[in-house]
C-alpha cells in the first residue's frame, strides 16, 4: 500500500509541471503489453536446456502497438530485438537453444547464478514506450532512464510483459548410489595399529572405528564400500606416521557445529603425518537409462590457521566413458595455506552433470601433521538428475 501511495505522489507531482509531464506522457500514449494468463514460473530448468521451451500468450490491452521488440540481458551480454511481435493477442515464444544462440554461448559457458532480464521497446500509434524502468532525476525534472515505473512493475495486478526477470535453476540430483557413511562402525575412540610408518591398506579393528567397509547390496539405500590406505609417513616432522589416532568413521559431530550432513557418521582424518588414501567402491552407471550424471563429496576442515603448505586435500573422480576411454577427473587440488583462508564450514566438491559416463571411482587424498587439523568427509553420492 506504501509503495502505490508513494507512486500516486510521483504522478500527481509530474502532472502537475507542464514542462515535463514524463509519467502522465507514458500512460496516455499506451505502450503496455499483459500476460493473457501470468507464468506459473519465471524459472528455468538448466537441466532441461537443450529441450526447454517457454511459451506464453500475450495481449495488447489498449490496441495501439505497432511492434514489440523485446531484449535479453545475460550480465554483460544484451541481445536487442531478441523477439519482435507484430500483431496481438500473439504468442511469446522462445527455447532454450534461443538463448544460447543468441547470447553465442555454450551451456557449459552459462552461469547459472546470473538471471536472464527481457526488456521491450514497444512502438505503438501514439509514439515508443522504452520498458526500462524511470530514473526520475529531481534536479532538472527530467527522466534519465526508461517509462516503466517502479509501481507498474512491482504490482502484479498490472500483469505486465514489458520488464520481467527469468532465472535458471539446478533442482537438488538423486542419488544413484554413495556412502554417508551410516553403515560401518562408529565412534570417538582413536584408531591404532603398532607400526607407525608401515605403508598399505589399513584394516578395521575389533571395537574401533572403521576404517574399510565393505557393501552389503547394491540398493540406492545400501551404502558403497570404500578401503583406506598410508603412505609418504612425513620425515620432517619428529614423529612420522601415527599409531593412535581419531582416523576413521567418527560418530561425534561436536567439531562440526554438532551434527553432520546426512545421518550421525563421517570419515575423519587427523594428525597423520603422512597421506591417507581413502578409496570408494567403483559405482556403474547404466548410460541408456542415466546418460546424464554427477558424483560430490562434502569436505569440513577444522583448524583454523594451523595448516601448512605442504598439507594437501585431493579429490579424484576416475571416469569411464560409455566408449571404453577413461580420464581421471581432479574435482579438488587445495594446500593448507588455502584451507586456512576460511573453509572451516561444510564444502562441496561437485563434478557437475556429465553425459556417457559408464562408471565412477571417487578417491579423496590428505595429508595434515597436527592433532588440530581435523578434517570431515561426508554425502558421498554418485547422482541423477532430480
């Protein structure tokens, strides 16, 4: 109700100067472009873009316009007469192809977190209505911007199609298969082997935290296994390697904020002197019925400034492509010094979707030397589309 009584005080101003009657101008000579029906949504499925279409009626209420020539705005990017119209009632129509065309990008180009704003120019019997919305500038009395004003877009009860906003978005993926790490044995003791520097696979231990787990079936529901390996025991420090530390499935989420992402488990790493080599169970992908996929890991390193350059977190993705290639994707390449630089929260490693992807391997290296440099690995997930 402010915002029309405010607007109502800027029309009764204007149309009371006869040197510049800006507002009074905009609505008499019409220029105004409806909806027949309001969009459900002004958002985008990216991962539909290939077959996304948008497509909605709309109406001339003063029947005056001669054409509607609307633009697109991507950032930096500005497509004029990205559609014109020429006749109404008519239909507003456009793909996602379109877009990409017309902004000459890729959809691997697209950012997703940058909106798509359409303004019209729209010439009609009486003179040109630019979309843009007023910049009254009160100095001179004049209009430095378009004939929108604030009101006209913000009240949706005027339904208009001059000046409107789309955005994309990504929904939430599913989970194909993965590991929060629910299944194998938790708890806040320390896991402990007798050969601090011994080199190898780690083997679980009878009431300690694992450190393997090995998968017990092939379900959405049923956890992924993964093994645990040591290696390159850290010879500048006075102690190399461990034999008493908190490696492994940790039950005690207190580090963290109090709780972790999925369940009441994660793998924890801390205090290695060396490098710990965590590697999941190979996941196949049928790529007929799931041509499009992803797989993420969720990393919280705790610490705060302690972290040295030479300490590491590394994430790897091996893929195998429906042709019988493989690549080894690195998904995470980070030292200490950047750990430090305020990642001490829950971060997301993320592929992103890919195409003909037959099987992923997921493995996560780190190496720390301190009892401080704590660090949580959780929601593992090899994911389809949502």
């Amino acid at each position: 109700m402010k915002n029309i009584y405010l607007l109502a005080l800027l029309i009764l101003g204007i149309s009371c100067n006869d040197n510049n009657d800006v507002l009074e101008d905009n609505f008499t000579r019409g220029g105004l472009v409806v909806w027949d029906e309001i969009p459900e949504s002004f958002r985008l499925n990216f991962l539909e873009i290939d077959n996304l279409e948008f497509s909605n009626g709309v109406e001339d209420p003063n029947n005056n316009i001669i054409s509607y020539d609307l633009s697109l705005t991507y950032g930096d990017i500005t497509v004029d007469k990205f559609i014109t119209l020429t006749s109404f009632p008519n239909t507003l129509t456009f793909t996602g192809q379109d877009i990409l065309t017309a902004l000459n990008l890729t959809k691997e180009e697209i950012d997703i977190a940058i909106p798509l704003d359409f303004v019209a120019i729209i010439s009609t019997t009486n003179g040109v209505f630019d979309g843009a919305i007023t910049v009254f500038n009160s100095d001179d009395n004049t209009n430095d911007g378009g004939d929108s004003g604030p009101g006209l877009l913000d009240n949706p009860s005027f339904n208009q199609a001059i000046n409107f906003r789309m955005s994309f978005f990504v929904p939430p993926p599913l989970k194909l298969r993965g590991t929060s790490f629910e299944e194998p044995f938790g708890t806040d003791d320390r896991y402990t082997r007798p050969d601090a520097v011994a080199i190898g696979e780690l083997l679980n231990n009878p009431g300690e935290r694992h450190v393997m787990h090995t998968a017990t079936g092939i379900g959405v529901d049923d956890e992924i296994g993964f093994r645990s390996f040591f290696s390159d025991p850290n010879t500048t420090v006075s102690s190399p390697g461990f034999t008493s530390e908190q490696i492994g499935v940790s039950n005690d989420g207190g580090p963290t904020g109090g709780s972790f992402l999925d369940g009441n488990q994660a793998y924890q790493i801390e205090d290695i002197d060396g490098t710990i080599r965590i590697e999941f169970d190979r996941v196949p992908v049928d790529v007929a019925q799931h041509p499009s996929t992803g797989i993420q890991i969720q990393y919280f390193p705790i610490g705060g400034n302690n972290r040295e350059d030479d300490d590491f977190i590394r994430v790897t993705a091996i893929i195998e492509r429906a042709d019988n290639t493989t690549e080894n994707l690195v998904l995470l390449d980070i030292d200490g010094l950047t750990v430090n630089d305020g990642l001490d929260t829950w971060n997301l490693v993320d592929s992103g979707f890919l195409t003909n992807v037959a099987a992923y391997t997921l493995i996560v290296e780190i190496a720390v030397d301190g009892g401080s440099e704590d660090t949580y690995f959780d929601q593992m997930l090899v994911y389809i589309p949502g």
